[in-house]
C-alpha cells in the first residue's frame, strides 16, 4: 500500500453516555486525529473530569454537556497524559484543581502552543492557554466521589506516552484508560513504546477485569478491546522485525506491508510512525528515548501521498 485514503466527512455529534451509576462517558465521533474522548464522574458536591478536548469549541461543548446533567461544578480534572487533544482544553475549567503526572506537566510545556502546520489539515483551535497540572504526582493519586474510590495510577513505563495514567473505579469495573486503547483508530506510539504499550496491557490494564473500557478514542468498549489493540503491537513488531531485516526503511516496509484487518482502522498511517518506534527499539532504545519525530510525521505524510492529515477537530 503506497498511500491511505481519507473520506473527508463532518463528524457526528458528541454524545454523553452513562456508563455506571454517576459516571459517564463523552464519546466525540470520529475519534480521528485530535478528536479525542473525556468523561466526567458526578459526585454530591462536584464534578470529577477526566481530560479535556483539543479546542476551545469541542471544550465548551463538552462542559456545557455537563451542565446538562449536573448544576455541580467541575471541581478536578485529571490529565491521562500530555497530548494536546486531552489537555488544550484545560484553561477552561476556571476553579478546578488540574490533575496529572510529573511528565504530563512538562509535556505539555515542551509541545508548546497547538500547531497543525504542516502535518494535520488546519485546525479552528480557537483561543487556547497553555495550562498544566498544578498538582502532580509520580505513582498515583486516589481521588473520591462522594464515598466511590478512583484510583489515578501512573501506568510504570513508556506506553502511548511517557506519561500515561488511567483512571480505575474498581467499585464499578469502568477503566478509563486515555490513548492506551483506541477503538476503531489505529494506535499511535511514536512518544512512546511498542515494548511498553503490550506489557502495560497485559500487565496493568488487563488484570484489572474492567467491565466497561473508555478509551481515548473511538466507542465505549468491553475488555475485548484489549486483546484487539494488542494484535496490532504484534503486528507492528513482526512487521519491524521483517522490514529491518530485509533493510527496508520504516517508509518503505509500511509501503510494503498488507494491513490486512487493520487497514480498517482510521488513520493507518500511523503505521509509519509506529514502525519508526518499534525500529529504534530494535536498535537498542529504551522504552520513551527520544526518536526524529519529525522524520516520523514526514514519512506519514508521504505513505498518505504526500498531503496533509486529516483532522476533522
């Protein structure tokens, strides 16, 4: 496959869904680039979030998707990492404590303000502020609705990020896991590790036995999703694997890959850059060293014949 074809479509609309008792879902169709999912618990006294949106317009929407079903404001928003999908939107929760791990802090100072230019199709992003956690943590943090524990857990090793942090309400088996799962999207690992990512799923998500999996991207899913999201790791590994072998590039063994039941996934591209991961990890790197992002994205946009990626945000 030499390119990947983008439908330009207008997402449908967001849509909240109650997931348990009390904690709900916010799904934003299509769960492609930039379009990402947050949820929010609703507790006697306030409101719990678990990340933000990309802009200032899907923000907004979203909080006032909550003022619909609570007048409680948002007292706490928790970050599950640093991409700006999940945290551009954070200046907008006047009065609530910003939640995240110590990377998600520095992450999001280090990406710097929103740019789409020249990767992704432009963005209305609107009039962001930067605005990272102000209460950190290393391991974790227990946060309580009322008398309903959630368990805030840095996951222990490069994943999706450096930075990745679930939110676990064992009362009621739901898992929201950020961008350690996608539904429907193909993973994207180049911050991260191929390495990291199946053993945080096998070893961390997995144990768990949620019941309910809100992943940063795409529907709500049952625990079925795991094992989805790990075949692809493994396809992306053995694809490594064999191309570096051969002495292809990480471009040219993606343009020499059948995607086979993957190729359904949005946003196939990332193979590239995934593929650039999974060979820098072949070569020696520790799990979230620092790769050529840029020479990444470049090879993306040349497997998507030569254009822009396609952001509907």
């Amino acid at each position: 496959m030499s390119s990947s074809t983008h439908d330009i479509t207008v997402p449908a609309a967001p849509r909240v869904e109650e997931v348990a008792e009390g904690v709900y879902a916010y799904v934003q169709p299509d769960g492609t680039w930039w379009i990402n999912n947050t949820g929010f618990l609703v507790g006697r006294r306030g409101v719990i979030s678990v990340d933000a949106c990309a802009t200032e317009r899907r923000t907004r929407a979203y909080l006032d998707a909550i003022k619909a079903v609570t007048p409680q404001p948002v007292r706490t928003l928790v970050n599950t990492h640093h991409h700006g999908d999940h945290t551009f939107g954070n200046h907008l929760f006047r009065g609530a404590t910003i939640v995240g791990h110590e990377g998600v802090r520095a992450g999001i100072r280090d990406w710097g303000e929103p740019r789409a230019a020249p990767y992704w199709t432009d963005v209305e992003w609107g009039d962001i502020q930067l605005e990272p956690p102000f209460l950190t943590y290393t391991d974790g943090v227990t946060l309580w609705v009322d008398d309903l524990r959630c368990e805030v857990r840095h996951v222990g090793t490069a994943a999706h990020t450096t930075n990745d942090s679930i939110v676990w309400i064992p009362e009621r088996r739901v898992l929201f896991c950020g961008d350690l799962l996608f539904n429907g999207g193909t993973p994207f690992l180049v911050q991260g590790s191929l390495s990291g990512a199946v053993s945080v799923l096998e070893d961390v998500i997995a144990p768990l036995g949620a019941r309910t999996i809100v992943a940063g991207h795409g529907p709500v899913a049952g625990p079925e999703l795991i094992d989805t999201v790990l075949g692809y790791l493994r396809f992306v590994q053995d694809t490594a694997a064999r191309g570096r072998a051969a002495g292809l590039s990480p471009l040219e063994a993606a343009r020499e890959t059948d995607l086979g039941p993957y190729a359904e996934l949005a946003d196939r591209e990332r193979i590239v850059g995934n593929l650039h991961r999974a060979y820098a990890e072949l070569a020696g790197a520790a799990p979230g060293a620092p790769i050529d992002a840029r020479s990444a994205l470049d090879d993306m946009i040349a497997y998507n014949g030569g254009r822009p990626l396609s952001c509907h945000a």
